[in-house]
C-alpha cells in the first residue's frame, strides 16, 4: 500500500491564508456594525433624538463590512489566478 506524500508547503500557506481570511470576515461584520451604531448612538445622544441614527449607522456600518468583505474575497481570488485555472 502506497502512501501520500506530504502536502506541499504551497498548499499549506494557502491553507493558511484561507483560514486567516475565515477568522478575520466575522470581526469585520462585527465590527463594521457597532463602529457604525456607537456613531450614530453618540450622534443620537448629542442631538437628542429617537435612535433613528443609531439604527442608520448600524445599517451603514452592515453595509460597509459587506462591501470590505466582498473586496477581501475578489482580491484573494484574484491573486490566486481566477479560481482553479480551467483546465
């Protein structure tokens, strides 16, 4: 019985940086979300209004860690050459 080699060190650094890349996107939602509603919290707090603000940063702080994220996600595809090649 013939065994596998080990896996190339190519392979494990791209291991590697796609878990990174996985640890980082859910800190990036977070984040992005409450970055966005403390704003618009301590805007809300200074003018004395409803929290409409706060809900409004938080959205645009949803939205913004969306956008970061598909920019992370098109660059490392990017870098690692469209995918699997085709062929």
């Amino acid at each position: 019985m013939a065994s596998q080699p080990p896996p190339s060190p190519k392979r494990n650094r791209s291991f590697l940086q796609q878990f990174a890349l996985a640890m980082e996107l859910p800190i990036i939602m977070v984040g992005g979300v409450l970055i966005g509603g403390g704003l618009g919290y301590l805007v809300d707090r200074s003018l004395h209004s409803s929290p409409a603000l706060t809900l409004v940063g938080g959205l645009l702080g949803f939205a913004a860690g969306i956008w970061d994220i598909v920019k992370r996600l098109l660059r490392d595809e990017k870098k690692q050459g469209n995918g699997n090649g085709g062929g």
